[in-house]
C-alpha cells in the first residue's frame, strides 16, 4: 500500500481580494510582478519505508527556470531546472513536518507556495555498530587523507565493520546501517570556512546527508579541516566556528606532538580527561612538556592544519573560566588542546554531547597533531592508530546505549556490594550511561540497550557453587538471562563470588569451577593486595599482560613482592574471598605449562594472578573469548584482592575503580 495525499490550499494563491464582488478571473496582472504558483501537490510514501516523493504541476506561463523547496520553513533547496517531482530519500519520522514547494522565474521572482504536510510512523532498525568513513571524491589529491584511508580499509572495510563512503556515493550512509561517520579531510591551501571543503564535501547533498544522519542518531567523528562541518550542519552557530586555522604546506620539524587531556591551572578548575576512553590503551607520555600529553607524532615533515577553537575569541565570560563557558553555551566537553598549553586558551578535541534536535553525538579532533603522513617514519604511529580506533568504538557506540550491573535482590546486606553499587550508581547511572539491576528486574537487560553486564557478588558465608548465590542470582531467569545475553553477544563482568556463573551460563563445564574459594569473615591485614599480570616463570613461557587494556593507567608498583604488581587495596579488614581456577586441579597436561593448556581448553586468556604467584598455579582473572555458542565475552575477576570494603579508608581505592572502569571501558 503507497499513502498518496494531496493538500489544497484554501482561497486564491495568485490573487488578493480586491474587491468584495471581484473574483480571481476579473483581476488583471501586470507580467512583471504575478508569479504563477504550482499546482496539485501531492505526496507519496510507500508503506514501511521514509522514502518520499513529492508531485505537483507547474506553471503553464513563461520564464519559469526552476523549483524552490522548502522544509518547515528553514531549510532550503533550489533546484536549478524545471522538475515535477522531488525526491527525499530519508525523510523524517514520527514528527510532524511540513515541505513547501515554489515557482522560481528566469527574472529573480518566486511565487506563493503549495504545503503538503505529514508525518510518517516508523521504527527505526537498530545499526550493528559498523562504521562508514566520509573522504572527499578527489581524497587521493592529499597523502594525510590516503593514508587514512588505507588504514580504514584494512581494518574496517576488510573485516566486515566499515564502508568507505564519498560525496558521490553519499546516499550509503544510513543510520540504520552505521552507528557512526569519520569525515576526514586534511588539506594544503584549501581557504578557511566549511564551503570551502574539497571533493563534494560542502555540497548541499552531503551536508543534508551529514545533518540527517546525526538528527536520526548517528555519530560523527570530524577531524583535521572536517571540525568545519559543525557549522555546516548546525551543531553551533558561524559564530563559534573554528577560529585557529591552517593550511599551509609545513616543513620538517624535530618535535613530538599530541594531546594535553588536563584543562586548566587555577584550582578547582581542573578538568583531567586523560581516563576518557578516546585515549584508552595509550601511553601517557611525561618528560616532553609541562605535563605528560598523550602522543600522535614524531619528527617528521609536519603541515601545522590546525582546525581548533580559540576559546578566547568567542566574548565568553569567565563561568567560571572560558572552558567552562563554552561547555555550558554548546553542551559539550573540551577533551583536548595542543601538547603545551595548561590554560583555558584553546580546545582541540571537542565532544558535542547529543541535542534534543542531535540525537547523536559529534566529536571534533582540530588539533595538527592529528597528522596521517609525515613524510616518512612516525615513531608515534601506533599511538595515532590506537586513539583513531578508540575515537571510532567510541562514536560507534549507541547513544541510547548503557552499561548495566546486576547484583543480588539483598545486595545491602553486603558492605562490598553495596559500595560498588554506590560506585557505579554515581559514575554511569547519574550519568545516564548506566543502569542497575537486579533479579527482581532481569527483564530491563536488553541486547540491544546494554552492551556489557556487570554481576557482583561478595558475601560472607555463602557456600561454593553457583547454586548458593543470593538474592536470586541462582534463579532460573537470571540464568537464563544471562545466557541469553552472552550468546546474543552481550558481555560479561563477574567479579567475586559471581566468578561462578561461568559455569551456569554453560560458558565452562561444572568440572572447570573454581575450586579456589574464600566465604569467611576475614579480618585486619596489614599487606598491600592486587593482581600479578606477568604470568609464569619458565624461560620462552612467560605471559606480560602488564599492557592489557584492563591495567590502562594504573600504577604498575614494583618492590612490594618478586614481581611489580597492579594493587586493589591497602591494609584493612580483608575477607580474603578468593573465587578463582586452581589450574593444577584439573588433570591437565602441561602443553607446555598448565595456562597454556587452561586456554587451549577454554578459549581464553589468563590475565591476572595473586601478587607473588611467578609460577602457573592459579589464575585469578581470566579473559573468556567470545565461541561460536557465546558471541560475547566474558572477564572474569575472582581475587579475593578485588575487594569494595575494607572496613575504612582504602588508600588504593583509585586503582581499584580505575581498574574497575577499564574492565567495563573493555566489555562495553
């Protein structure tokens, strides 16, 4: 079935009354000021889809050249030659719009309009989280933008989870098809302002493709010269747009540059995002600058195409200094400026937060630094590779998207949980990127809302097995939950006691629980807790997971115990609640050590141990891999080091929800 509609327009388009007996037929014109309006506007909208087509007819005297037409009255098209129809491919949805349709003369005059009005029921399909990549048609005219894309090709399109995509073949790029756009463009000599963007950029078609995408909910990443196009698509204002602006050819230059994550001098008013998951897995270099930057490139024949905002130029007030101003006027957060500035001067890597007209996100990276060929070797390019990829999971993500944590129905009777639960509540729930959950609510766990579960569990006196949790984390719903989930592709963090649900998701057999396992009161220790990341002690077998992700920007502390360790808590009253694998209980053939053979069996990876284990007797945090039954992962923490409560003040209470943030940073 097509909705076919036609709007008529009440009273006489082409005339005014001027007279009370005079009719339409009566008036005279004179040829040099009547404008013969269209006709018969119609609509047309195939059921089930946002593709609408309009019709009308046009004038039958001279001189017309062309269409105007016109959206809700602020958005506007010319169309240069005389058409009866008008295509828009993706069209709004659920919303009332109205479109306008106008005669354009040959001599500059347009006529009264037509107005169909509308308003299409549709639900949208969710995206599978690929990533489209928006280059100039010419983007081989620049060796920065080439670069790139080869990169993209090699790690997104080829493996299934990008398109390449350019003005030309614009209409790919499809909310329903990719939750996130990287537009890129990086250029010598090209004029300051987003119309002048190269290859299609700034054509009307790609803009209103852009703005659409991000309307509906899609993601755009901008970097180099592409920071422009937040004007272009009406995320800020011409006024704000970037202002620190290059394009020259460059030179060679001998420096290191990046990214200063930590904003501002005065007290207070320090705003450190060097924990932001754009910069998650990259080295937080000391020693080049006032403060330690995260790096993009070396030395190295360098543009210097800054794209930034100069925060000084906009006439903001002190709020309480122009950082702040700026966040508060563009909801926004400033994530990044040049590597030696520690004022409020400048923002290179914004991220404009969605809009109740931008149902996505846009996160803008302005800075030179941001640089794909430097004439040769760049030292550095693992770190720009890394931020990239980090930038393009992070706008890849959903912006309806939540973390969730489940904990048992009686998690107060817990101080542990409890904590981790005031935790999380204030860093993801308050947020509005979390949720919690218990067994009573299993049903507020969807796939497609949360991309990864915490499940936390540390009691006092609960026996082993998966069968004594509490609280209803042994229900058969909440079982049959999780496993839904983690088949579905969701993934898991269990932590303590809930190590044990690998076994009841069916991820492990019943013979591969674990079989190290603490339920007492505990009580005061005075020892320096955490996990042991280098895993064995024979020559050519030897693990160092000290760089996994899950350890991103903790102290790695050397002198406490044989090997540096990554620490969980100080001294204080310790449940010693271990929940973890025994892996010499297991019967298992060295092939050639046990760890070996553990992750041969189970598809995994063992990342952490106690702190003075050298050998491979036990493994305390294990990395299932996503199977052909379990599409999601699982990381699963049971040392008894992972500890929320220790009956005060816990002095490595930051690398404890440092870590604790990576994990879900990790599954999320």
């Amino acid at each position: 079935m097509k909705a076919l509609h036609k709007f008529l327009i009440l009273g006489c388009v082409c005339c005014g009354i001027t007279a009370a007996l005079s009719s339409c037929s009566d008036v005279e014109y004179e040829a040099a000021t009547y404008s013969e309006a269209v006709r018969n506007l119609i609509y047309d909208n195939p059921q089930g889809t946002r593709q609408v087509t309009l019709r009308w007819d046009n004038p039958t005297m001279a001189g017309q050249s062309g269409v105007q037409i016109i959206k809700d009255n602020i958005d506007v098209t010319n169309i240069d030659e005389v058409v009866n129809s008008y295509l828009i491919k993706k069209a709004p949805t659920n919303v009332d719009v109205a479109y306008t349709v106008k005669a354009r003369y040959s001599d500059g005059r347009v006529s009264e309009g037509q107005t169909v009005r509308f308003n299409i029921a549709y639900e949208a399909k969710k995206s599978a989280g690929m990533v489209a990549m928006l280059v100039p048609d010419d983007y081989e005219q620049s060796a920065d933008e080439k670069d790139a894309v080869a990169w993209f090709q090699k790690n997104y399109v080829a493996t299934g989870k990008g398109t390449l995509v350019t003005p030309s073949t614009i209409d790919a790029l499809d909310h329903e098809q990719q939750t996130g756009c990287w537009v890129m463009c990086d250029r010598i000599g090209i004029e300051r302002g987003w119309q002048n963007l190269p290859g299609g950029l700034a054509a009307d078609e790609t803009i209103n493709a852009l703005k659409a995408f991000c309307e509906d909910g899609g993601n755009l990443f901008l970097t180099n010269h592409a920071t422009q196009l937040t004007v272009a698509v009406g995320r800020i204002a011409e006024a704000y747009a970037p202002g620190i602006y290059g394009n020259g050819e460059g030179g060679p230059n001998p420096d290191i540059w990046g990214s200063q994550p930590v904003i501002g001098n005065a007290e207070g008013q320090i705003y450190d995002h060097s924990g932001h998951d754009i910069y998650r897995g990259m080295t937080f270099t000391s020693g080049l600058y006032e403060r330690a930057i995260y790096c993009f490139e070396s030395a190295g024949v360098k543009g210097d195409h800054n794209c930034m905002w100069d925060l000084n130029a906009y006439g903001l007030a002190p709020n309480p200094n122009v950082v702040k101003a700026w966040e508060d006027l563009t909801n926004s957060h400033v994530l990044g400026t040049w590597n030696h500035v520690v004022d409020y001067c400048c923002a290179g890597i914004i991220d404009f937060d969605p809009t109740t007209t931008f149902a996505g996100r846009i996160l803008a990276v302005g800075l030179a630094a941001y640089e794909w060929n430097i004439g040769g070797t760049n030292e550095k390019q693992d770190q720009l590779e890394r931020f990239t990829s980090n930038c393009l999971s992070y706008v890849s993500t959903p912006a309806e998207q939540k973390v969730a944590m489940l904990v048992a129905n009686d998690y107060e009777q817990s101080a542990d949980e409890k904590d981790a639960v005031a935790w999380f509540t204030r860093t993801f729930v308050d947020a509005g990127k979390g949720i919690v959950i218990t067994p009573a609510t299993i049903d507020q766990l969807d796939i497609e809302q949360n991309p990864m579960c915490w499940v936390m569990c540390d009691r006092i006196g609960i026996e082993r097995g998966w069968q004594n949790l509490p609280g209803g984390l042994a229900a058969d719903e909440t079982i049959n939950a999780l496993k839904a989930f983690a088949a579905d592709g969701g993934n898991l963090l269990l932590t303590n006691h809930a190590t044990q649900l690998t076994v009841a998701v069916g991820r492990i057999a019943e013979a591969y629980a674990p079989g190290i396992y603490g339920n007492g009161d505990g009580g005061p220790n005075p020892d320096i807790w955490g996990s042991q990341p280098v895993i064995g002690n024979a020559e050519g077998q030897i693990y160092d997971h000290s760089g996994h992700d899950i350890y991103w920007g903790m102290d790695y502390v050397s002198g406490l115990y044989e090997r540096a360790i990554y620490c969980f808590e100080g001294a204080g009253v310790k449940g010693d609640h271990n929940c973890m694998w025994d892996l010499n209980a297991y019967g298992l053939a060295p092939n050639p050590n046990v760890v070996k053979a553990w992750e041969d069996l189970t598809n995994s990876t063992v990342l952490g141990t106690w702190n003075h284990v050298v050998d491979y007797c036990c493994a305390g945090i294990i990395d299932f891999a996503p199977t052909t039954t379990f599409a999601g992962r699982i990381l699963a923490v049971g040392l008894a080091a992972y500890e929320w409560n220790i009956g005060g003040t816990n002095e490595k209470q930051g690398q404890l929800e440092r870590f604790t943030q990576n994990c879900i940073s990790y599954l999320k």
